[in-house]
C-alpha cells in the first residue's frame, strides 16, 4: 500500500514539472513574437508611397522663391543665425512688396500637411523628399495662401502657396527650413538645439 502511494506521488510531480515546462517555453515564445511585431520600420509608409509612385522621387532641389535660384530675393536671417533653425526669404523691395509672391517646391515630395497652425507660424505646408535613399523635409511656413492638399504629391518648381505676413504680425516673408527628421512637431522656429534641421541654403547649393 505504501510503495502504490509512492509511485503515485512520483508520478504526479513528474506530470507537474512537464506541465510548467511547457508553458514557459510557450509564454517566452509569444512575448518573444509580439515584441518584434510591435516594432516596424518607421519610414515604412513613405517606403510604400515612393515604390508606388516613384516619379515622384527627389533628384535635385532648388529654392523656394524667385527662379531662377531665389532672383529678387534675399535671406534676411540665415540659419542658426539668432537661433533661427531655417531661412527667412525677403523680396528685395523690403516690407509687404513681397506679400502674395509665389513659393514653389524645392523638390518632388509628398505633402504631409497643408494648413492652418496659427499663432505665429500661420498657414504652413510641410513636404517629405525621398532623395538618394534617405527622407527630408521642406517646411513652408507663414503662407498668405495653400495651394496644395494633403496627401498631393508634387514635382519640382510647382506652385504650392504665396507668401504671407500671418496677418499683419510680420512684414512678409517665408520662413523656410529642411530637415533631416521628418518625425518631429512643428517646434519654435528657434532654438539652441538645432539637431534634426539642417542649412536650407547649402542643403540645395550642393544637390
């Protein structure tokens, strides 16, 4: 009776030890799964829309106002220049001479976003490049009009907006930037902090 007793002891804390095995071979296994689908390629989506629309892809840049490259204009504060993290493109005529001038795409792009933010930024279309295998952004900000939707895809040198004064707060201008992280909110315009924004001007000099 005792030795049938021990058998069946033996036996249940073998089925126990397999049971727990199991499980957590299988709880490690589905964490393991879910984790990695969790984590997906950020720039996935502009991957998708570039393969389907490849025409639409970045080959050179060229400014923002005035063609040929920026004629009748001036960059009336420069990059990092008072932390200023883009250009601001002024008509040489100084003050409102400027107000409803065209601005153009730099480049072939796919508008992010076409509209009102307000405050001091206005009305402001953001743009994302595919350009030799990496993303940018163009950010066109102070706009008197949008001529552009989001969701468009645009080529080089079309008209996309004019240039505004946000209702009186400035003297007309465009302020301009490029960046290197197409991820991140709008921001300041200013800051000490300049990394993900790169040199508008030089940006488009070189390509």
């Amino acid at each position: 009776m005792n030795n049938f007793f021990c058998i069946i002891i033996l036996l249940f804390s073998f089925s126990c030890k397999n049971e727990q095995a199991t499980p957590l071979a299988n709880i490690t296994e589905t964490a393991s799964t879910k984790q990695t689908a969790s984590v997906q390629d950020p720039y996935q989506e502009y991957d998708l829309l570039f393969k389907e629309n490849p025409q639409y892809i970045s080959f050179d840049f060229d400014y923002p106002i005035g063609k040929p490259d920026g004629k009748g204009y001036y960059n009336a504060q420069k990059f990092l220049e008072n932390n200023h993290l883009g250009d601001d493109w002024n008509g040489v005529g100084g003050g409102n001479t400027d107000l409803g001038d065209p601005i153009y795409a730099i480049a072939n792009g796919y508008v992010s976003f076409s509209d009102t933010i307000g405050g001091g930024w206005g009305n402001v279309i953001r743009i994302i490049h595919r350009f030799k295998d990496k993303y940018y952004e163009s950010i066109y900000a102070h706009c008197d009009s949008l001529l552009i939707e989001k969701g468009d895809f645009v080529k080089k040198g079309v008209q996309i907006g004019t240039i505004g004064n946000v209702g009186g707060i400035y003297w007309a201008h465009l302020h301009f930037e490029v960046r290197d992280n197409i991820f991140m909110e709008i921001g300041n315009g200013y800051s000490i902090d300049s990394k993900g924004y790169i040199d508008p001007t030089e940006f488009i000099n070189k390509n």
